[in-house]
C-alpha cells in the first residue's frame, strides 16, 4: 500500500517505519529541513531500541524515504497519517493548530479519494473538525478515521508490530476495508481490531492513559501509606495484583509519572469534561497527587538532613522519565534537580541516554558525569530517579569508595532491604522499611 506519514516525531517514525517493515511504501514528510536531512542521511532521530534496524533496511530497499514535500507524498499515497504534535495549549486543552493546519494543506492538494489518518492524541470531535476543514476547502471524497497509537517509549517498535489492540473510529465501510489490510499482518496472533465511532475512538486514548497514570497513582499513595504504618508496598503489590481484575502491570510505586503522554493527556481529559460541565473529580486528585511524588525524594532528603542541605553535594542517577529512553519530558529527574539546587545543594548527575537533551534544556545547573561512577565522586549521597539496568546491580564496593556517606535515596525501589541492612547502608525507598543501620 502506499503511504504518507505527515510529522516525524516519535510516533510518525516509528509508524512509518513500522508500516514500511510489512511491505508497504511509505513517505515520511516533515517540514524541518535538517531533520528530514539528516534522516536522509541515515541517521535515527531518537533513541529507540530496535528501531535503527527497521529504519536501516527499509531505507535501503526504498520502501521508506523522506522528504519536505507535502504535494509530492499526498499525490503518491492512498492513505495519509497525521502524527503531529498537540501540545497543551494555554488553558491545559489541547493545541489542534498542527492537526487542522495541516488539513488544510492536505485538503488544498487532494485530487482522488483518501483516507486521512489521525494518529496524533487528540480531543473528541477532532474528527469531526478535521473533516470540516476538507468539506471546506475540497469536493473530493475523503474519509477522516481516528486511529490513536497507544506504543511505549523503549519499545515503541514492539508495541506496534504487536499491538495488544488496534482501535479504529470510522464509520466508513471504505475505510474499514483498507485499514483491516493494512493493520492484517500486526494482528495475526489474534489481537483484535477494534472498529468504533470517531468519538469513542478519541476518547479511548485519553480513557487509558488517564486510567493507567491513575493506576500508578493510586499504588503511590498506597506506598506512602505503608510507610507510615510499617507494611512493604512491594509484598503489598503482588497480593493486589495477583487479583486477575487487577493485573500485576502498572503497580510499581515510584516518584511519579512523567514522560510526553501521561501529564498531558490527563491534563486534556480533564479539561475535556470541564468544558462539558462535568468534574472529573478522580482525575483532578490524580494530578495533584503526582505533582507532590515527583518531589517526594527530597523531602525525604530534607527530613534527613534537619531541613538543611545548603552545601551539600549529592549524585543522582538517571534523568530520563523511564528506562530505555532519552526522553526526559516531565521527567520526576527535573523536578528533584530544581528542589535540591533551590535548597542550596549541588548535584552531579548520570544517565545513560538522557544526558544530552538535560544538558540542552537546564546548562550547567548541574554537573553531568561520564559513568554512573564518577558521579558519586564526593558526595553526601546517592539518589535514584530512573530504573536503568545498569543501576540494579551496582559495584557497591566502588560506592562506598566514593561516596562519602553510605546513604541512598532510591526512587524506584531497585535494592533488596536485607542487602542494604548486610551492608551498612542508610536506604531510604518507596512504600517500604527503612534502613537506618
Ligand atoms: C504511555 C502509554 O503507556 C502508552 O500506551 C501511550 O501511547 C503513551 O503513554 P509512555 O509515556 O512511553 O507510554 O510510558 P509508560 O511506560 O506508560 O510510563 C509512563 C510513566 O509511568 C513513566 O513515568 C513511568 O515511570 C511511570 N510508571 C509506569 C510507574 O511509575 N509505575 C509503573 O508501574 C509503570
């Protein structure tokens, strides 16, 4: 089938090079002429495992190119994605401008019947809008379908050529037809394909996510409780979610969610039903409580330190909002960064693939590390932010070297209690014992 894929960020890319992997030819437009250029040039954008290989070996077969050229993938394509970005906007709604302005530019250019792809996470009754635009400008035929990506950072590519569902919102026989070709061969162990009204498809992104950063909160809160009456969130944990209704994913407690999906979407949701004069109250307190998780390890430190750091130098590892990325939008990392230079304290941070896109937004606020290592150098103690791999089993020998006190802040909970009491360590986790020594 041939395919445009209109905006090459996170999800354009991984759907257009996913869609070229099963034999399609796909054109990736985007209007920045260094990023396309340097596509061009072979080079992978983001920092996404297994996507390098895909994009690689498609390019090299031509079933993938990139291009600024609207007129030109519009005019080769049945099927057209958007997957632009909808930033919130000033009131917390999300911002349609990208969407609509580049309906109309598709709709100025249509000269034969398409089906134009939403894929972006948008309000209900964007399709709607987006229709609009066409019917406005054009008498072509057009069918405009929601179809909502719901992959992961870190296994972005995974999660689309073996989605757990597709949903689709058309009401286009048409649309059905091709769209049930074109998602076959990501199905075929027998995930459904899920064909819905436009609305109902928009709205299911937002009902996920929201439901899932809810999930993760409310474990949050339950840590926080353990603490406070001597339970272990983590035995806590599997009894809750042995429970099959419950399901055992999604109930790690930590220092909040971030990333570019999680805080934007709830923001949306809830202003969604605030402009339908509804309260969503559940989702209002969710907000609110993440906001204070994400700085709930310095308060921990503070409590440590008689609500004095000025002078203190502490190492943090892991920036990135999850493993397995560079992402660091909404990252909890920032957060306790800002809180512990606000106090007076100095930080030296490591991430294994973040560290270039922190450097680039906050300079030099705070001293980055070549190794997870040299970060400890000197400092009064260690804090946790990110779960990488590489910080589960750490050489504790070389921390108790460098760091100047055996003290720990884990956000992510990756040490075993019994160990850190062997080893004589102040451990300070979420939802679980603390380890005094
Ligand atoms: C999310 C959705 O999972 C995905 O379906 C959607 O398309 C985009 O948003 P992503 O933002 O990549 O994906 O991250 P995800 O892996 O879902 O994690 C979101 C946040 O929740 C992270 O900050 C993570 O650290 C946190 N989290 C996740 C927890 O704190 N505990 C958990 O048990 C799981």
């Amino acid at each position: 089938m041939k395919i445009a894929v209109i905006g090459t960020g996170y999800v354009g890319l991984v759907t257009g090079t996913c869609l070229a992997e099963t034999g399609n030819d796909v054109i990736c437009v985007d209007i920045n002429e260094a990023k396309v250029k340097k596509m061009q040039d072979g080079e992978v954008p983001i920092y996404e495992p297994g996507l390098d290989l895909l994009f690689h070996r498609n390019i090299a077969q031509g079933r993938l190119i990139f291009t600024t050229d609207l007129a030109m993938a519009i005019k080769e394509s049945k099927v057209i994605f958007m997957a632009l970005p909808t930033p919130p906007g000033g009131d917390g709604a999300a911002d349609l401008s990208y969407i609509l302005g580049a309906a109309k530019d598709i709709s100025n250019l249509v000269t034969e019947y398409k089906i134009i792809i939403n894929k972006s996470t948008v309000p209900v009754g964007t399709a709607d809008k987006v229709k609009a635009v066409f019917t406005a400008n054009t008498d072509i035929e057009v069918d405009v379908v929601s179809n909502p990506e719901f992959l992961r950072e870190g296994v972005a590519v995974e999660d689309f050529m073996k989605p757990d569902r597709v949903v689709i919102g058309t009401r286009s026989e048409k649309a059905k037809k091709v769209l049930t070709d074109l998602y076959g061969p990501y199905v075929r162990q027998g995930n459904p394909i899920l064909f819905m009204d436009e609305r109902s498809s928009e709205l299911t992104k937002y009902a996920a996510n929201s439901f899932l950063a809810t999930k993760i909160t409310f474990m949050n809160e339950v840590a926080n409780l353990c603490e406070l009456v001597g339970a272990d969130v983590d035995a806590v944990r599997k009894g809750v979610g042995s429970d099959d209704r419950i399901g055992k994913r999604f109930l790690f407690p930590g220092i909040g969610y971030g990333g570019s999906c999680f805080p934007k979407d709830v923001q949306a949701l809830v202003k969604a039903a605030d402009e339908n004069n509804y309260d969503f109250q559940i989702l209002k307190s969710v907000m609110e409580i993440n906001e204070k998780q994400k700085t709930i390890l310095v308060d921990k430190v503070l409590k440590y330190y008689k609500n004095d750091i000025k002078g203190k130098h502490f190492a943090l590892w892991g920036l990135a909002f999850k493993p397995e990325t560079d992402d660091v939008r909404e990252a909890p990392a920032l957060y306790i960064i800002d809180a512990l230079v606000k106090e007076g304290a100095t930080v030296t941070v490591f991430d294994p693939e973040g560290m270039e896109n922190v450097k680039n937004m906050i300079g030099d606020k705070v001293e980055f590390a070549a190794d997870q290592y040299s970060a400890l150098n000197n400092a009064d103690a260690l804090l946790i932010a990110t779960e990488w791999s590489v910080f589960r089993n750490p050489d504790f020998d070389k921390i108790d070297i460098l760091l100047k006190n055996k003290v720990v802040f884990d956000g992510r909970n990756l040490y075993d209690l019994e160990k850190m009491i062997d080893m004589g360590y102040y451990y300070n986790s979420i939802g679980r014992k603390l380890v005094e020594n």
